[in-house]
C-alpha cells in the first residue's frame, strides 16, 4: 500500500489503484498511525485522540472494532498492535510527505540548477491540497500539519530562488503574487517575488511589495523588515547590476557527470595532462585513455571533464556504454547518445529516422560540447565509425574515451594511464608521499576509523602497496580487511598468497595477473552465501536496486530476505558500490563475476530470473505511466533502461519469445512518451522475430503498437497489412484493444490519413466506454475535440477524466485541445491561462516539444494583444530551448515569431536579422512551408 497525506487522506494499492477506506473514525485512526510515521501509538491515546472528551462505552473494544475494519483494508499484518501500542508498518517510500522531504533534500543536494528544479518542481506536484484535509480540526494532527506545511513553504522559497537563476522570473512574478498575500510575512518568499518583478521590469511593483512587508511588520509584530530584504530594497532603488538576470554563461554547466564519491588520489598530474588536451583552444578533439581494469579510467576521466565544463557552453555528458552488447552498430551508440543528450522527444519528430549517425552529427552541428564515452573496449569498431563521423560534422565537439585499447584513427590522442606511484623505500615519510600509499590509507582509514600511517606501519603498508602494483581497485579491495587483520598480517598473507603457483594466470602481463590475484584472493575470503549473491549480480548492465538484487539472487538456497544482509557485506569489502538507493559493480569485478558465474553453472538460470524480473517490473510500471505515479515511473524506468535492454536482449538471443514480446508490449507507452520511437520501433521488431513462443494475443498486441509506432517514424504513413485493416480488433483484452486502437487511429491521423484515423478512434472511444476505461475514454474525447471545431464539450469532459485519473501527460493533450478551442472563439484571456497550464505539465514531464510549441503559441497570443515584449520574451525561450534540444522546427518558429515582435516594435535590423536565420534554417532543413512563412514576414519589413 501507498498513503497520501499532502491532500485528503489517500490509499493506493501496488498497481496505483485508488483504495477506499470507510467511515471517518477508520479514516482518522488511518491519520492517527500517519501521523506517528510508523511508530507505535497507544490504545488510550488513541481513544482520546479519535473521541475526545466522549469516549463511548467499551472504548477499547470500540477501538478494536476500528482496528479490525482498517485491517480489512489494508491487510491484517500492515497493522500491529505491540506493548507499546497500535503501529502501521510503513516502508520507505510509500508515504508522499517521507517522498516529498526526500526529493527536497535530493534538490538541495545536487549542483545543476535546471535538475535542482525539476527535483523541488517534483516534491511540490505531490501536493494535493491541504496537508490532512480530512481531519486537519484534529488536535492530534495539528503539529505535523503545521510541520508539513512549514516545509511545504520551504521548499516553494528555494524552487522559486532556483527558478529565478533559470531566468523564469517572468512567470514567478505572477505566481509568487497569490502566496505572498497568503503569507506576507514570510520575508524570504517575499525576496524572491521581488526580485522576480524586478527582472520582470515591474520596478514599482517590486518597491511596492517591500511597502506592503513594512506595513504588514508594523501591525502584526511591531518590527521591521530584516537586513537581507531591505538591503533588496536599496538594491532596487539603485538598480544595481547584480539584480538582473544571470546570463546563460553564469550558470551551472549542463551535464550528467555524477558527483565523485571520493576525492580523486595521485592522478594530478595525469589530470592536469588531460584537461590541457581538452581544452577548447586546444587542437586535440579526440583523447582516449587507455589501461588496464580497475587502474581509476573512468575515475580520471569524470575528474577531468568536471573540470573543463565551464568551457563547453553545450554541456559535458557521460555515456555509459558498458551495457551495449559486443555485436552493437554504430546506431545503436548514437541512440544512447540522443537519449543521454536529452534529444529523443526532438529525434521522434523525424521521419524516416534510419540513419541515427547522420541525424545526431546534424542536430549538434553547431554546438561547443564534450562527450565522454565510458567503457568502449568492446565496441571499438562501432566507437570508431561514431568518433569519426562526429569529429568530421560538429568543429566544435570533442571526444574524451576510456578504453583498454585505442580505436587507432586520425586525430586521436592515446594518454596511458598507468597505476598509482610505489614508495620507493620504507622511510615514512617517503612512504606517505606515494600515490598508491595515500590511496590505500585514505580508504584504510574509511573503513578501519583511526587508522593511520606511522612508523610501525610504514614498511607494511609499503610492502602491501607494492604486492598490488599500485592499482587502485586491488588497493581499495584489500583495504577494507584492516578492519580484522594488522597491516603486518595483510602483508604477509598477500606475500603467502602471491607466492603461490596458483595466484598467477598464464599469459597475463604482470599487472593484470596481480589484479586477477587480488580478484582471486578477495573470493577466496568471502563466505558461499557472499560469492553467490556477488556473481549472480554480474548480470545486471546497469546498476540494481535491492528488490532487483533479491529478485536474481535468490533461489531455494537462498531466501530473498538474506539477499539485503550480504550485499552490504559485499560493499563493506569495497566489492559493491553503493551510490544512493542503487547498486554497482566496478568492471573489474564484473568480469570476474562473470567467470565465476559460468563456473557455477547457474548462467542460464540466473538469465531467466532477470528477464523475469525486468519484464514483470516494466509490467508493474506500463500501468502506473497513465496515473498519479506518472512522473516517477518515469524516472524508475529512465534508472532501468539499460537493464530493459539487456533483458530484450537475452530474451531474443535465447529464444525466451514470451517474454520478449511481453516486454516489449509493457514498454511501448514509455518509449512513446520518451520519444525513443527508433528503439520502440528496432525492439518491437527484434521481439517479434524471435520466435512463436509467445502467446498469439501478445503476437497480435505488439504487432499494433508496432504499426502505431512506424506511422509515426514514416513519411509515407505505411502500416503493416492493408491499410483499412483494424489491427487491434482481435485482442482479447477489451481496454488494451481499446487503447490500441485510439494509438493507430492517432497514428493514421498524424500521417494524413483522417478517415481511417477517426474511425479507429470513435471505435476506441465505444470500446473504453464499454470496457469502464476512464483513461481510454480521455484519450478518444481528446483526439476527436483535437479534430472538431465545433465545441461539444468532449474537450472538457476528457481533461476531467484525465484529472480524476491523474495522469498528467494526457491532461497536458487535453489542455492543448481547449486551448485551440478558445482561440478559435477569441478568447485570448482563456486560451493564455490554458497554454500556461500545458507549459508547466510539458516541463515537469521533460517533454520539451511540446513545451516549445506551447511557448510558441503563448507568444502568438501576446502579439494578438499587442505585448511585443512580452511576446519577445516567449520567443527567446522557445528558441533557447529547442537549440538546447536540437529542435529545428522550434528554432524556426521561435525566430519567425522574434522577426515579427521586432517589426511590431518598429525595430527593422532585429526583424531582418530573425527572419533572415529562420529563412537560413529553413532552407537548410528542407522545411518548406516554413521558409514561405518567413519570406512573407520578412515582405512586411520596412525597407530603409
């Protein structure tokens, strides 16, 4: 179960769906056990708390009545009574307000702006109303609503201080208003609403909000305002520069990079060296480094491209490439680039998009970036063919690899990156100043607390240091057994363990056989259960969360709940990496993981157990995308992408066609609303070929939403099968053939075809209707008010069914409708608050096309009311976000519409600088019909 209580009290079961809990007095034992988080409440207080001052006869088994009914509910063991009391077992993540502090906390944590946003922008969304609305006239509920509500403010004054460094001041200069008159003492609050109508050109509004403060002071508390607002004030009246709006330079560079761990030991050098080869002004585009597993690549690499971001005006992006299988296409790689650059809602908007090389050097040729591709050594040929092709279309693009061997073309850079450096002798103080040494104590110390280097030690840890040849993963390994052995006895084991004949691979250089050994020692040490969990999680691509790890762990030998206790083990011993709620291992470890889980016998098996898992995880997820959940099944599936792919394709590779196509089947939604209709259509059509094994319903279901997806990649609108052919209408399920169909039928319209497209659609609109599906019913009404001029409410009736299921993206398609519709009947004050509306949804779900359009559109608006300026300032924001996006279309518009907000300003060269780059862009991207546009426009500027 999930509990709601930023709003009126809410339960949802595991699938998002709405429980009912009866009768107030259950409701507000519910709220009571909310209240206390989990902790155990008792009887008599509960009693007082629920009938106050008339508690009725037989209270306590009054109580146990109200007990059993929210048992019946929730299940009899998600409430139990203990000595101390009645308590509500609550996990994690299944109350919103425990949610809503931990993604503040995350926003405040994190250094990029637009991600601390989104973060602060998702915690609010979990707002329904009131905090406890059913019963906030509780005394029992009163202090956590006043908690909540006072975070709830906090978190709405640092996502509007964020918001303003994005330049968003425009927009929270009107939306700061309502709050500040419901709190106007708030002085913080106050701060950010006048700086936003500062920025906003609203200087006598600003100056009058700090009036409104003073006063407000005065009569309440008999104080004045604080220092930090009245030196604001001082600064509006000066006008100083300080206040005005950051430029784009100033802020945070966009990237991916995660933030390091562990300071980076003993590679100054090394990353000085790397940061001079990437440098901008620097001829070197192409820089690779080279080494062994588990000498700290990717380690050096991220240090290094952190450091140089500030000089990429387009961002420094980390592409993990670990997770591609060895047989990968150079396509293949560009897509997990277009998804890491956030540019796959820009690429579904092409058609025909076959060549993902081509279009990738296309929509970034312009752009000052840095890639940073992880992991290549089993893909050179592929990386190869990606490096040159970017390297030849995009000046001002470099490249920064990691690689156990170099891709060998023109224009590489190999850099070597070697181990860390040996002590030269056992003086202490020569000791300390080696690499490998100050590596090893730094994480000795981790995990032993108080270790620390001193002349009894110095020889061994010397000794240790140079048994491992200075890698850092051996080194780090190793580390974490101080906590039961002295450094002498580590010293000496590793002497007795590398003496052996057995410790030395054949046919190794040196190092890597010290490694391999130190891989072999560290197994060698772990208990049966500890090895099992260890190899078996080698077969995730891309991290793991820990239902994932006991979902592939466990077995008849091994119960799930063991699984959590021994994974923790394994990152004491630094085998496991732990980076917030998820897992990893190091590619070191993997590999051997991987040679230990053939040796076992259990490759097969422990396949199965992960296809499964992941197929029934998209499963779970497919239904909660059209739900309150929305957002974050989002963000659960975007964190298991790489995995989904390699369940896909072991489900191919090994004939497993079942769950192939249901995999694929529970992931179309979300490559739709992802924009990823190339991997949605390459998948579908993999899952497909593998094999007859899945059951023929499932056969028919993917092959529908596979004629939806390739309507919407073709130019030619092409549909497998005859072209009036209802492809949907043999599936059992009555809402899934519903839905299907409303998604070709949408498809068909999208490509021209209205005829067949509406019957389709009217066909779903019957079949959700009759099946009980509020949300099918929502899509159909929305499509068929996108095409009807005349209002018949089917608009309206569509964005309240969205609303009521909560689904976000569909409410956004819905307000989209209304607003056509508003526009179409002259009402600009309606059709500006409905498109404000959609843009908010667009940018909380990171549909940036959508949110361009609808910028566009709001700036349409405001030249039909004559607001040039602020129709300008719309139009800078479409075009800054579709040239992040590589959006062309949006590019086009956005400098039409700049073109035309110049002329009405009487400003000749703007309008003919805009309109000559839209008629430019046009040409160069074959978008006829809006050179025309332009070229009409630019007909209408006065001559000089």
């Amino acid at each position: 179960m999930r509990y709601g209580v930023l709003g009126p009290l809410a339960v949802w079961d595991a699938e998002g769906r709405p429980v009912r809990v009866p009768e107030a007095k259950v409701r507000a034992l519910l709220a009571n056990l909310l209240v206390h988080g989990g902790g155990p409440v008792p009887a008599d207080r509960l009693i007082e708390d629920l009938w106050a001052d008339n508690p009725p006869g037989g209270s306590a088994n009054t109580l146990q009545t109200k007990v059993s009914q929210l048992r019946r509910v929730l299940g009899r063991d998600q409430v139990v009574r203990e000595p101390a009391g009645y308590r509500l077992l609550l996990a994690d993540d299944v109350l919103d307000a425990l949610t809503f502090q931990e993604l503040a906390d995350r926003a405040r944590a994190h250094r990029e702006p637009a991600v601390k946003a989104d973060l602060f922008a998702d915690a609010l969304a979990l707002w329904r109303g009131p905090a406890y609305a059913d019963v906030a006239e509780a005394l029992f509920a009163r202090g956590e609503i006043t908690r909540l509500e006072e975070l709830r403010l906090d978190v709405v004054e640092d996502h509007a201080e964020v918001r303003l460094t994005l330049g968003e001041h425009t927009a929270l200069a009107a939306e700061l208003g309502t709050l500040v008159a419901r709190h106007p003492l708030r002085e913080r609050l106050r701060m950010a609403h006048m700086r936003a109508l500062y920025r906003a050109g609203r200087q006598g509004d600003a100056l009058q909000s700090f009036q409104e403060l003073r006063r407000e002071l005065a009569e309440e508390l008999g104080v004045s305002p604080g220092p930090e607002v009245s030196a604001l004030h001082e600064a509006i009246l000066r006008q100083e520069p300080r206040l005005a709006t950051p430029a784009v330079g100033s802020l945070s560079c966009r990237t991916n990079l995660p933030a390091p761990l562990t300071p980076l030991i003993g590679r100054r050098e090394a990353a000085e060296q790397v940061l001079a080869r990437l440098d901008p002004g620097a001829n070197t585009r192409l820089v690779t480094l080279t080494g062994l597993g588990g000498v700290g690549k990717t380690r050096l690499a991220i240090a290094a491209a952190r450091d140089v971001a500030g000089q990429f005006t387009d961002g420094v992006w980390l592409v993990e490439l670990a997770g591609l299988g060895a047989a990968s296409a150079p396509d293949d790689i560009a897509e997990r680039v277009i998804t890491t650059l956030g540019l796959c809602d820009t690429a579904a908007t092409e058609p025909d998009l076959d060549d993902l090389v081509g279009w990738l050097c296309r929509a970034v040729a312009d752009k000052q970036l840095l890639i940073l591709l992880d992991n290549c050594e089993h893909l050179i040929e592929p990386v190869a063919v990606l490096a040159n092709a970017v390297l030849s279309a995009v000046p001002a693009a470099h490249l920064l690899l990691t690689s156990q061997e170099a891709l060998d073309i023109p224009g590489e850079v190999v850099h070597p990156v070697p181990p860390l450096a040996l002590p030269k002798d056992t003086d202490p103080q020569t000791v300390a100043r080696s690499s490998a040494v100050e590596l090893f104590v730094e994480r000795a110390a981790a995990a032993a607390p108080g270790f620390v280097l001193d002349a009894e030690n110095a020889a061994a840890v010397s000794a240790v240091c140079r048994r491992l040849d200075g890698i850092p993963l051996a080194l780090e390994l190793v580390a974490s057994r101080l906590r039961t052995l002295s450094p002498h006895e580590l010293a000496a084991r590793l002497d007795d363990r590398f003496a052996r004949p057995d410790a030395r691979v054949r046919g190794l250089p040196d190092r890597q056989r010290t490694l391999r050994g130190m891989l072999d020692w560290s197994w060698q040490l772990l208990s049966e259960d500890e090895r099992t969990v260890l190899r078996r999680l080698v077969v995730h691509a891309d991290g793991w969360v820990m239902p994932s790890a006991q979902a592939v762990c466990a077995d008849d030998g091994l119960p799930a709940g063991r699984v959590p206790d021994l994974l923790s083990r394994l990152v004491d011993r630094s085998l496991v990496v732990r980076e917030g709620n998820r897992f990893r291992l190091l590619e070191s470890v993997a590999a051997h993981g991987a040679e230990r889980l053939a040796e076992a016998g259990e490759e097969s098996a422990v396949r199965e157990r992960f296809v499964r898992h992941c197929t029934e995880l998209a499963e779970r997820e497919d239904e909660l995308l059209r739900g309150p959940d929305q957002r974050r099944s989002l963000e659960r599936l975007n964190a298991e992408t790489v995995n989904l792919r390699r369940a896909l394709d072991l489900a191919v590779t090994h004939g497993a066609a079942e769950y192939a196509v249901r995999l694929v089947n529970a992931l179309a939604w979300y490559w739709f609303l992802r924009g990823r209709l190339t991997e949605a259509r390459r998948s579908l059509r993999a899952a497909l070929a593998a094999g007859e094994g899945a059951a023929p319903d499932a056969r028919l279901t993917a092959r529908t939403w596979l004629a939806g997806i390739e309507l919407r990649t073709s130019q030619t609108g092409a549909v497998p099968g005859p072209a009036d052919k209802d492809l949907g209408a043999g599936v059992g399920d009555p809402v899934l053939r519903a839905r299907l169909r409303w998604f070709v039928g949408t498809g068909l319209t999208g490509s021209g075809r209205h005829r067949e497209g509406r019957r389709l659609v009217e066909a779903s609109l019957t079949g959700a209707r009759a099946a009980g599906d509020r949300w099918g019913e929502a899509a159909a009404l929305v499509e068929l008010a996108s095409h009807t001029p005349a209002r018949d409410g089917s608009a309206e009736l569509g964005a309240a069914l969205f609303r009521e299921v909560g689904d976000r993206w569909g409410l956004l398609r819905a307000t989209r409708a209304l607003a056509l519709a508003a526009e179409g009947e002259g009402d600009r004050v309606r059709t500006e608050r409905l498109h404000r509306e959609g843009l908010l949804m667009a940018e909380e779900l990171g549909l940036w096309t959508e949110a361009v359009e609808t910028l566009t559109r709001l700036g349409e608006t405001a030249l039909a009311d004559g607001r040039t300026e602020r129709a300008t300032e719309l139009y800078e924001r479409a075009l800054s976000v579709s040239a992040e996006r590589a959006y062309t279309r949006g590019e086009i518009r956005a400098e039409i519409g700049l073109g035309h907000a110049a002329r009405l300003r009487g400003d000749r060269d703007a309008a003919t600088h805009h309109l000559n780059r839209a008629l430019a862009k046009s040409h160069a991207s074959g978008h006829g019909a809006h050179a025309d546009a332009a070229s009409a426009e630019l007909n209408l500027v006065p001559r000089p």
